[in-house]
C-alpha cells in the first residue's frame, strides 16, 4: 500500500498525519513551502498522528526546522511518541546545521594555474624517465640473468604483440599501397610516366609508410593493451603484491614487452614494406599493364640499402615509444575503473602523436640536406 | 520452515553452482520480517553464492525464492527492478564508484529513485555517512580511504534508501572491534527504529552472538541447521559447534 501524509495548520501548530517516508516527503516539501508568519514566536510541529518516520522525514523535518528557526522563530516537535522520537534523535541531522557546508577548494589565479600546469608536466616528465630508467636498466639486466621475469613471457607477448598484429597491419599495408599506387598512377601516366609507380611506392613504403602503418596500428592494439593491463594490475593492487614478493613491476611486466616488441615490430615493418609494394604491383598489373618482372626491377633498382635501414631503425624507435608509453600511462592509475579507460584512451593519443613527431624528426635526421630520391 | 508466503526471503530447495560445479545443494531458508538473518559457516561452503542469488546477481539451476512474497526466478528485468528499489546491498569489498567522492555514492540511489531536492539528498547522504562515523568524510574518494572505511561508506549507500530489506555480505570483515561492535549496533538500530529486514552473512562469531535473531548455518552448500542460537547450542551439530568454538 502506497503510504500517505498530510500536514494542516492549526493556530501556532503544523498538525501532520499519516507516514513522513521518502514517498510523502515531496509532496509534504511543498505543502510546507511557505509558512503563514506565526503569532507569539514559536511554532510546534506536531506528530500525535504520525505513525512512521524514515530517514527521509527526519531529514525534512529538521530542514524544516532550521528554516524556521533562521527566520527568527522557535520551533519545537511535540507528540512524537516514543518511538519516532528515538528515530528523530537517531538519524538527527541537525548537528550539521552548525557546521560550515562543504566547499570546494577555492578557484585559483593565472599564475597559481601555470605553476601547477608547469609542476605537473615536471612531475611527469620525471616519473616518465624514471621509468625509462628502471626499465633500460632492467632490460639489459635480465639479458644475463632471466630471474624477475615470468617464464615464457616473452614468447607469449611476441605472439599477443607481433604474430597477432599480422593480419591487420597485412591488410591495412596492402591497402595503402594499393590506394597510393592507383592515386599517383592516375597523374604519373599523364606523362607516360606510370613505370615511376613502383619507384614512388617502394621509397614511400619503406622509408615511410610501412613503419608508420605498423607502429599506428600497434600503437591502437598493443599500446592501449599494455596501458590496460598495467592499470587494472595498479587497482587491484596487483602490482603491491609483486613488491611484497620481491619482484619488481617493472622488470616482471614491462620488460618482456619490451623484449618482444623490440623483436617483432621491425618484422612486421618490414612484412609491411613488403606487402604495400606487393599492393601496389597488383595496380600496376591490372590498371598499369606493368607486369611484375619489369615492376621488381624498377624497385629494386630504386631501394638503396639506407631506406631499408631508415624504415628499421624507425620501427625500433617506435616500438620503444609505444611500449614505454603504455607503461607510464598504466602505472599512473591510481582509482578504479574509469581511470583505466582514460588512461587507454590517453596512452593512445599519445603513442600516435609521439610517433608521428619522432617519425617527423627522424626523417629530417636522415634526409634533411640530400636530394629527396637518393 | 514458515509456511507464511508473505515473509521477506523465502529460498526453497535452491541448487546453483559456477560452471558444473554444483555450489548450493537444496538450500532452503527463510528471514522473518523486522528480524535479522544470519548465515554462517566456513570459507567457501557458498554463503556468498547464497547471497548473490538472493539478489539474483547469479541464477539458481532449480528452486524458488520469494522477495517480499513475490516469486523473482524467471521475473522479467523492470518488474526485478522495482523489487530491488526495496532491498539494500552492502558487498563483500564494498563495490563504491571509484570515481566520484563517498557523498556522491550515497547520494546515487537518492537521485535516481526519488523526487527528493539536491539540497535535502545532500542533507540525508550526510546524515547516514554520519551514521557509519564518516560524516567528516564525505568529500574524500574511496581511494583516499581505508578498507574500513570504504565499507562503512557502502553500508551508508545501501541503507540511503531505508529499504525494507537489507542484505549484507561479511559486514565486520577488515573493521577493528570497536568499529565493527558499532556497526553491529547500528544494525540493530536499523532493525528497531526503521523495522528494516537484514539477512547477513558472517563469519564473525562475536557479531553473530550480538544481533542474529536467527542463524542459518550452511556446510559444503547445504543447510545444516536453522534456528536461534540458542536452539544452535542444543542442537548438537559437530561441525557448528566446532564453528562456534573457535570462531
């Protein structure tokens, strides 16, 4: 049964009835919105019909009084019975109308946001090269002494990190190269040009686009995976327990990924290579009439030993950049779950901005003063 | 067991498991109302598995149980949700929203089933942070707190409500004595002035001894004895006496 109040006016006395629950508390909240001024100062409330009061009418029965009394008047509680009267003094929440209200800290000035934006990005930057020192120190270590780590870790990351990645970064390679050899094609025939396809799409894949597309797409599978799983490890306090035990996260975690990435991110970057060119082959066969004899030799007569290198010294940089990345977001969490999506999302962005600029500036290392096609 | 369909809790002939794994075997036990219920027995002999099919966080192979007279097995969700507005949880680890403040967490189910304004919510999440001894606290976030703290701020957020039921799992786990001797008291406050229903699972013996009216004592999934505890200490079960003993 639905339960039900009311509440009436009687000279100097607000008469309720009925049960002052969570369910009657709205519609008494407006029945008492506004009180008739009162005559001799005091004012009773007066519960001889009440049968029930929850906490939700104890609540409102002490705002109502506070609201009364900040106007200057008396307000008592009268008839309450036994009963109700030890749930009014139970669940009381006049103690709190005493205290100051809880108040968010106060808003800071320009040069207070700056030096805390500055202290932050300090803070951060130092426990990132913490990290990427426990972590270089760490990898050279268990090179000569495996203890630390989990066995056959390193095997299963290279297969969760490289094998598993294959097919995507496959597909999506020979996509792009096919797409770049049919957009360049389009203008390069124009000036009888076409065979010049499979020198632009050799020198783009390699340099280029293959360790782009690999590092893009691990940074979106493996980063964000890493970052995932360190972070839940940070909440469920999994990463305290390695260190009762002696073992260190970082060396116990980190580290095998860094081995497995390491190794299989310049085979997939150059899988990568490969299959962009093997793309782009197919246009120049279908759409160039460029069989596949002449289109080899052209490739081969374009790649110098340095675009190789470059595209494999590229890869190992980024490989570095992702799983590092992943790390130091995953071990920044501190909270629960919504803190480990962000920090996903976060180590993402970040991976593929880092890459792009580190590809950015590596590129200008290599090629920066010497003709673009040497 | 009562044969009065309208009781609180009702689970007759329970049998559920994980898997093949049979984990309750014909569980049968009932809570009367304005009383408190508690299960006990060993580590792993499915109390907590007991609990989440009461609440029907894990379905039962086979069996029946009653909420508030109504059958809740096969119940469609929004008819199961309206049930659940009543019955109040407070889980084992606590289970707070890591990402807002211990206010806010209370202030949940005020917000979300009831027309009450922000300014009385903020005044009630106070008063039952207040209850649980947190009322200094209600600005901190659960990972600002201590294991027994985060419980005591859950057991505020399953109580917001007053509901009439009230299931608790392991409540005095992780509390020192004097905190879980004042929960123990304010459960039973709960049980007097709000005429609330609590079924309890524990394995506390003191806590048992202070405020169960009535125990259910459960071994390798099945109910072996159900009854007061005085009636326990008659009844001349080995294994629950061996509980009792060095509890």
């Amino acid at each position: 049964m639905r339960p039900e109040a009311s509440v009436s006016r009687r000279q100097n006395r607000l008469v309720f009835r009925g049960q002052i629950v969570i369910a009657t508390v709205p519609f008494l909240l407006s029945e008492t919105e506004v009180i008739e001024p009162v005559r001799g100062g005091a004012l009773t409330l007066d519960l001889a019909g009440v049968d029930h009061v929850d906490t939700a009418g104890v609540a409102f029965l002490d705002a109502l009084r506070s609201r009364i009394e900040k106007n200057g008047l008396e307000c008592r509680i009268e008839n309450a019975g036994e009963r109700n009267a030890r749930t009014l003094e139970v669940f009381s929440s006049r103690k709190f109308d005493s205290q100051a209200p809880v108040r968010p800290p106060g808003r800071e000035n320009i040069f207070e946001k700056l030096g805390g934006r500055a202290m932050r990005i300090f803070g951060n930057l130092h426990q990132f090269f913490l990290l990427l020192a426990d972590t270089f120190y760490y990898a050279i270590i268990g090179l000569f002494n495996r203890r630390g780590m989990r066995k056959g870790d390193f095997i299963n990351q290279s297969i969760l990190i490289g094998m598993n990645s294959l097919p995507i970064v496959g597909l999506i390679s020979f996509l792009i190269g096919f797409i770049l050899a049919l957009q360049s094609a389009a203008q390069l025939r124009q000036f009888g040009a076409a065979i010049f396809v499979a020198d632009l799409i050799a020198i783009a894949m390699t340099r280029e686009m293959g360790p782009l597309i690999t590092a893009i797409v691990l940074a979106g599978r493996s980063g964000s995976a890493i970052t995932a799983e360190i972070a839940t490890m940070m909440v469920t306090e999994e990463t305290d327990a390695l260190r009762s035990m002696a073992l260190n996260p970082v060396r116990y975690v980190v580290v095998p990924k860094v081995y497995a990435i390491t190794m299989t991110m310049p085979m997939l970057t150059i899988l990568s290579m490969l299959i962009g060119i093997f793309g782009a082959m197919v246009i120049g066969l279908v759409y160039l009439d460029i069989g596949m004899e002449p289109f080899y030799r052209e490739v081969v007569n374009a790649l110098i030993l340095k675009d190789i290198l470059t595209g494999f010294i590229k890869s190992v940089v980024f490989a570095w950049l992702i799983v590092m990345i992943g790390a130091y977001y995953g071990f920044q969490v501190r909270t629960g779950a919504e803190e480990v999506g962000r920090a996903t999302t976060a180590s993402v962005v970040a991976s593929i901005f880092w890459v792009i600029l580190a590809d950015s500036l590596l590129g200008l290392a290599f090629y920066l003063g010497q003709p673009v096609f040497v | 067991m009562s044969q009065n369909k309208n009781l609180p809790v009702i689970a007759t002939d329970l049998t559920a498991g994980f898997g093949g794994t049979r984990v309750l075997d014909s569980v049968s036990m009932d809570a009367a109302e304005h009383s408190i219920t508690m299960i006990l027995g060993a580590s792993g002999c499915g109390k907590t598995t007991l609990l989440k099919n009461l609440i029907r966080l894990l379905d039962p192979w086979s069996g029946s149980i009653r909420i508030f007279g109504q059958e809740i097995t096969g119940m469609d969700e929004p008819e199961f949700n309206g049930i659940l507005r009543g019955i109040g949880v407070l889980f084992q680890n606590g289970a707070l929203l890591n990402s807002i403040s211990i206010a806010e967490n209370v202030a949940i189910p005020l917000e979300q089933h009831t027309e009450l304004p922000r300014e009385l919510i903020s005044r009630l999440a106070r008063v039952k942070l207040g209850l649980v001894g947190l009322e200094n606290a209600s600005s901190r976030f659960p990972s600002e707190l201590s294991g027994g703290m985060r419980k005591r701020a859950a057991l505020a957020r399953a109580i917001a409500l007053d509901p009439p039921l009230l299931f608790c799992d392991e409540p005095s786990s992780g509390l020192d004595p004097v905190t879980a001797s004042g929960l123990d008291h304010l459960l039973l406050e709960m049980r007097d002035k709000l005429g609330m229903t609590l079924v309890i699972v524990s394995h506390t013996v003191s806590s048992i001894q202070r405020i169960a009216d009535r125990i259910v004592f459960m071994d390798a999934g099945k109910v072996l004895f159900r009854g007061t505890i005085r009636e326990a200490r008659s009844a001349g079960i080995e294994k629950m006496e061996e509980f009792f003993k060095n509890g």
